[in-house]
C-alpha cells in the first residue's frame, strides 16, 4: 500500500502456489494459498470489510479472461494493528482453486 492511503482498502498476495498433479502429470489445476488484507481506521471497519470479503468469496466461482476459479475454500483471519500508521488490518487467506 503507499504511504498515507485511502481507508479502507484491501490487498492480496499469492503466498503458496500448488499445481496440482495426477498419475498422468499436471492437470491444468491449481490451488494456491492466497492472503487477503483489509486495512481501516478502526478496527470494526477493518473486521467488517474482511467479512464482506470472505463472504464474496467463498463458494464462488468465475471466469476472467482465460483463467477459471472453480472455488475458494478454507477461511482464516487474523487481527493485526500497526502503532505508527495507526492503521487496523485483518489478514484472511483462503485456497484458491483454478485452472
């Protein structure tokens, strides 16, 4: 995030990428451990829009350009606060499954 950013916001990363193998080699999936961030002024704020976040993802499935999610599994979170920038921050990561 730059410095002194609009609130709230959220970031992600792709912390893990799996590619997914079967008895005849890779099978086009993946399923990657992916961290979502949601930053706020507060930390209801911060825990609210995590919780929007997760709730539009998990069970969803997509398509954008030629990349299809099939699902997004296995929710966590935790609450985090940084003293200098005064900023409150939720981490959530989730699986992502896509092909």
């Amino acid at each position: 995030m730059p410095e002194n950013p609009t609130l709230p916001a959220i970031t992600f990363e792709v912390s893990v990428g799996d590619q997914v193998e079967s008895f005849t080699g890779y099978s086009s999936l993946s399923n990657p451990i992916v961290s979502i961030h949601s930053w706020a002024r507060s930390a209801a704020a911060a825990n609210a829009l995590a919780l929007l976040v997760r709730d539009a993802l998990i069970g969803a499935s997509w398509t954008y350009s030629d990349v299809t999610v099939t699902n997004v599994l296995e929710w966590s979170t935790a609450s985090l606060y940084d003293d200098d920038t005064e900023i409150y921050h939720v981490a959530g990561s989730c699986r992502v499954w896509y092909s």
